[in-house]
C-alpha cells in the first residue's frame, strides 16, 4: 500500500510538482505546509508516514519543525529536500532526525526513497 505524504515547502509550485509526481505513484499526500508550524499541525492531524521538508521556510525552518516531528512521532520519517544552495546545513536537518536529504535540482532520489517505502503503519491515529 502506497505511503501517506505531507509536503512541507514554501513554494506553492514545488509541492504541486511534487503532489503530481507522487500521485504517479498512487501515493496519497494527506496534507501540505509552507512552514515549519503548518508541517506539524499537519503530521499531528494526519500522521503521516513521510514528511518531505524544505530546510528553509518562514516562521520555522526545516530543521526545527524536523526536531519537533520526530520528538513526538519517532516512526514518522522525514526527508530533507533543499537547494543546492543550502548543502552546508544539510548535516543540521540529518541530526535533527531526516532519515536523507535530495536536493531540488534532481527530485528523483526523493521519488525512488518514497517509492520504496513499505507503505502504511497499521494505525495512523
């Protein structure tokens, strides 16, 4: 069974790329945020099963929100998903707790990580 997503990016066309990109794939993306605050409302509403987080967001960045998410749902992984620009932080975001990061300019990791994901928890709640 596909995995359950929530896209955390400030920009709109990013996260539509990637809903489009993940709905291929029959995954199901639960919810959407354009900061660190919204992510986490969003992983506690919907529990996802991946968290693809931008490293930097207004309010809260990724790395923060990150902390926050595995603090309260270690079984919820997180996947960094930054620019180029942003590669010296990356080492921040993975000892947050992001299993990976892939970098914007070649999403194709990302879409083979989440792909490969087993699938469902049996209990979202």
């Amino acid at each position: 069974m596909p995995a359950r997503v929530v896209l955390a990016d400030d920009h709109e066309g990013v996260r539509h790329m990637l809903r489009l990109r993940l709905q291929l794939l029959n995954c199901e993306v639960v919810g959407e945020a354009e900061n660190g605050r919204q992510a986490i409302a969003q992983v506690r509403e919907h529990r996802p099963d991946i968290v693809v987080m931008d490293l930097e967001m207004p309010e809260m960045n990724g790395i923060d929100a990150t902390k926050e998410i595995k603090k309260e749902w270690p079984d919820t992984v997180v996947y960094g998903y930054t620019a180029l620009a942003h590669a010296d932080r990356v080492d921040f975001l993975l000892a947050a707790g992001a299993s990976a990061n892939f970098f914007k300019d070649d999403y194709s990791g990302l879409i083979d990580a989440i792909s490969q994901h087993p699938g469902p928890r049996p209990n979202h709640t």
